[in-house]
C-alpha cells in the first residue's frame, strides 16, 4: 500500500541559538550570586550582622620611673649645650680653577662658656679649613680656631653667636673620684643624627690611648656606651647630669667604623685643666725642665739600659740652678763623660722621654718635683722647680 508522501520541511529565517548561550536574566542572576560571595569574603556582606569594630581602650600609663625620669631630665638639660660640628675643605675645579668648599667630615662638641667657645675633639677638625658650627635652635654659625692640643685630642673654637643663644654646659664633674659601674650618658651626632643620647657604664678606668700625634692619652674613661662616627667631641655625664669627659674615640678590633661596646673619653680633669690654657694663650704651655735629652737608641749604644740620659741643661735655667749635670765629650780623646741620668720623679718611674713629659702634666709652673737621679755610681734626689719652656728637646 503506497504510503501518503512525507511533507517538506518548513525552514525558519532565524538562526538557531548555540548549546552554550545562556539568557539574558541568567547572566544577571550568576553575576549577583559573584557579587554576594565577594562582599561576604570582604566581610561587608555581614556588617548588618555584628556591631562595626572599635579602637581599642587605651589603657593609662602610670608614672615614669624614676630612672627614667632622672634620664630625661639629664638630656633636657645638656642637649641644649650639645652642638654639631662641620668640617670644610677647599677643592678647586679642574676646569674653572674656582675654589669650593666642600664637608670633609663632623663630630660633635658642646658650649664652654657664653662667649661662644666650643670643646670637641682635635681631630674633628684637624687639616680642616673651615668649620661651622650647629646649635641645638638649628642655627648656623661660622667658626674659628682658638687654639688646639693635638697630645690630648682637644680643641677649642670659638663663634660670634649672641649670648642668648649660647647654653654652656651646666655642670663640670671630676674624674678623680669615678668608678666602674657607675652609669654615663654621651650626647653627640651620630652619624649627623644631631640630639641622640646613648646610656651605659663606665667599663674601665686608667686606660691609655694614642693621639693624632701619636702620644699617649693616659687615664682614660673606658665605657660602652654606645658611640659611633659624628659621637667625637661630644660630652660624658654622670648620673648627676655632669661632664665627666670628651667622648674621643671607638676601639674596633674589626676595622669598622661602627661602634661595638668599647668607646673612650679624655677624662674632664684633663679638658679643665688643658680648655683655660687653650683659650689664654691658643696653646698649652709646656711646663718642665729646660734639658736636651740623649735620644734613646744611643742611650742603649751608650750602656744606658733604663731612665732618661741629659744630653744638656740650659745655661741660667732651675735645672741648672739645681745642679743637673749634662753629657761631656773629651774631643781629643773622643770619650763621653755621661750626664745625669733620670731615674724617677716624684718616686714614680721614668724609662722615656714621653715618662718624663707625662710626669710634668698639669703642673704648674713653680711647683717643685723631685728628680731621682744617677750620677756616676750614686742616686741622688734633686729638687728642680718647673718653668714654662718651649718645648721638651729630646
């Protein structure tokens, strides 16, 4: 039986939609859903559920330690006579031949006096041309050199600031009666970090160190208190906020200019005694004996094995006055005739020409020491009043 013939198919205009299309409101309906979940995440979606957060209570302090109050109040005290110290260099252009100046390095230093002189360290400002001072009111100062004492690491400027904006130091200790343990302060620039105070103990007493010219700085105060490059010149105090010494150098068996707990300061005895010197006369006067000592490798040729030989004492001076004999030398015979040989002053030993200038420190002149002394077989005890000399030749 023939069966009815299938009908064409109708075909439509339009384009039938891919698989994966999806309808307008579904799209809105998942971007939503992504919304919500991000706002979740992000917390917001709960903030109609807990209280928003609060800062926390701040709970009251209470009182300062004593300690502490005693530090802050050394710092309020002495900073403001606490200064930094700029060191200037000429350089010249190569090409415009012009001369400029140019920071070659800066230490600290602090207030002496209202006429504007500044204690720090000799070698802050050594082969510098200029320097400039800051004060703690951050105002600038150009500065001159009075005087300096490169044996004990001190120097002394002085600038042309108005007395009311000059705060000297408050309070000078001494370092006759110091003791290890007890608690110091160093306020410097560290760095160029003007105003930073470090705490520590002294660590050691009587110590020795050697100065730009290579003479010994002796009676040093060892502390570790923190002091680095820019700490130089700056002052030591004592718990009871006084200068006790000039913060001078760092010890670092690693060669790095950073501090690591081994500082040293020239005791204040010294800066008191050396500072009024360096102010009057720009220079310290040595005080002695007027002798020509033999120089010690020829001592040792000559069979001189310890003490000071005199090579010659000066015509009309009080150790000529006193009978010190000097070296004579028979010309024909080419023989020496030794001198006196300086054994001990004051009983303490000399071995050196640098024992002997160091036994005459902080003497005055007039004051009368006692020179035991070797002469042929015999030790005598010659008392020889100092005098102001030019220099110690040796």
């Amino acid at each position: 039986m023939d069966r009815d013939p299938v009908p064409d198919q109708q075909y439509s205009t339009q384009r039938a939609a891919p698989p994966y299309a999806v309808s307008g409101q579904l799209v809105a309906v998942l971007l939503c859903a992504v919304a919500l979940l991000m706002a979740r995440n992000a917390g917001l979606f709960s903030t109609w559920m807990t209280p928003p957060a609060a800062p926390r209570p701040i709970a009251p302090r209470g009182d300062l330690a004593a300690s502490e109050k005693s530090t802050i109040e050394i710092f309020q005290s002495v900073a403001p006579s606490v200064v930094n110290i700029t060191s200037l260099s000429l350089k010249q252009d190569m090409r415009s031949r012009n001369l400029f100046k140019v920071p070659r390095g800066s230490g600290s230093g602090f207030i002496w006096d209202d006429r504007g002189h500044i204690v720090t360290n000799y070698h802050v400002i050594q082969n510098a041309n200029e320097a400039r001072v800051t004060l703690a009111d951050n105002s600038r100062w150009e500065a001159r050199l009075v005087g300096y004492e490169a044996s004990k690491d001190l120097a002394v400027l002085r600038i042309d600031a108005p007395a009311d904006r000059l705060r000297p130091i408050p309070r000078i200790g001494t370092s006759d009666d110091l003791q290890v343990g007890q608690n110091v302060f160093a306020i410097g620039s560290p760095f160029g970090l003007d105003q930073s105070l470090t705490t520590g103990v002294i660590s050691g007493l009587g110590r020795e160190i050697e100065s730009t010219d290579r003479f010994p700085i002796d009676g040093v105060i060892q502390t570790d208190a923190s002091i680095n490059p820019g700490n130089s010149g700056g002052p030591l105090l004592d718990s009871a906020g006084r200068l006790i010494g000039v913060n001078t150098a760092i010890y670092n068996p690693t060669a790095s200019s950073f501090s690591v707990g081994i500082g040293f300061a020239v005791p204040v005895d010294t800066v008191n005694f050396y500072v009024p010197e360096l102010i009057k006369h720009g220079r310290v006067l040595p005080v002695g004996i007027a002798v020509t000592l033999v120089d010690e490798s020829v001592e040792r040729q000559l069979g001189v094995e310890s003490g000071v030989l005199l090579w010659d004492v000066q015509e009309g001076s009080q150790a000529a006055k006193a009978g010190l004999r000097g070296t004579t030398l028979d010309r024909l015979a080419g023989i020496p005739t030794l001198g006196d040989i300086i054994v001990a002053v004051d009983g303490k030993p000399v071995d050196s020409p640098v024992d002997l200038l160091r036994a005459f420190q902080q003497k005055q002149p007039g004051d009368t020491v006692e020179l035991t002394v070797r002469r042929d077989e015999r030790t005598l005890t010659v008392p020889v009043p100092l005098e102001t000399i030019e220099r110690m030749e040796h």
